[in-house]
C-alpha cells in the first residue's frame, strides 16, 4: 500500500506544472507550479522596469526620464496618494502637537511680565520661563524639548536668545511665550 501511495502523489506533482497553485490544510503540503512563479516573476519584473523608467535617479538614461523641476508646486514633494505622503502629514501632525503642548507648558509654568512688545511705547504681557525650568519640568513630557522649541521659534510662536539652548551653559535664557 505504502508504495501505491508514493506512485499516486508523484504522479499528482508531474501533472501540477502547469496548473496554479494547490494547498492542503490538512497536511500543509502545497504544490507551486513553475508557470505561476514564472508568470509572477515576469509581472513582477514588468512593473519594476516600467517603474524604472520614471524614476529620474535610476541608471535608466532614455529621455523618457522624467527628472524633477524646480519652481514646480510637486518638486520635492512625495506622490500624491502614496505613503510616504501620509507619513509626512501623520509626523507634522504630531510635532504640531508637541509644539501645542510645549507652549501650555510654558504658559503653566511661566510668569506672567509686562514688556515692551514693538518698541514704540504700547505695553503687553508676556509669559516667560527661564530654559532650566522649563528643561526640568519638561523632561518628564519628552526628551525633545530643544527641537521642539526651534520648531516653535520658526513658528513665531516663541522667542529666545540664540540659536541653539544647552542644558546647564543656558539655563537662565529667558524664552517668551509669543502668543
């Protein structure tokens, strides 16, 4: 019996090159034919080629390259629609985030002060905190807060001396609150 058995799945197998694949839950054999790998292999290769031929850094030097123009609304910019896109949007939400919560930090935990706002004599009231105060509150929160805080300067959001803070060598930089 056992030899009859052995004669009837080889003869399954030859048969099986050609048709598509076939699997077996039972004993979790599956038979792969060599034209669907093959087929899928040349799909595959189809598309990379065709892909090839609009990436303008690819080794591909046909004219039908189309390399990027500066000046355009798109140049620099992912393809519309794909996840490289949605990963940038999904990372500027989050630091904008981080950005909002920084300044209700600094607003907790700042003093409220009277100061000259455009040099010609109106008075306003700012918050300000000193960069080691708010580097110890904050560093329970994130240990992001010099990153974030050049995020928010560009912003207009806040403002301080200098371009970068150092822990322990800036520690009395006063930082304002803009808003």
């Amino acid at each position: 019996m056992g030899t009859n058995s052995q004669s009837t799945t080889t003869s399954e197998t030859e048969g099986d090159v050609h048709s598509p694949a076939r699997c077996n839950d039972d004993t979790a054999v599956c038979i792969v034919s060599v034209k669907g790998l093959k087929d899928n292999w040349q799909k595959w290769s189809s598309e990379h080629q065709q892909y090839q031929k609009n990436n303008p850094f690819s080794n591909d030097t046909r004219p039908s390259v189309a390399a990027p123009q500066r000046g355009r609304d798109d140049y620099g910019r992912p393809a519309q629609g794909s996840l490289t896109e949605q990963r940038g949007k999904d990372a500027h939400t989050h630091i904008s985030r981080e950005v909002q919560e920084l300044c209700e930090v600094i607003r907790n935990i700042g003093e409220l002060k009277e100061k000259d706002l455009d040099g010609g004599g109106s008075d306003g009231k700012v918050i300000t905190v000193e960069f080691g105060k708010l580097f110890e509150h904050y560093v329970t929160i994130s240990n992001k807060l010099v990153g974030i805080l050049l995020r928010a300067r560009k912003q207009r959001l806040v403002d301080f001396e200098g371009e970068m803070l150092w822990q322990g060598k800036d520690d009395q930089a006063v930082i304002t609150l803009l808003l």
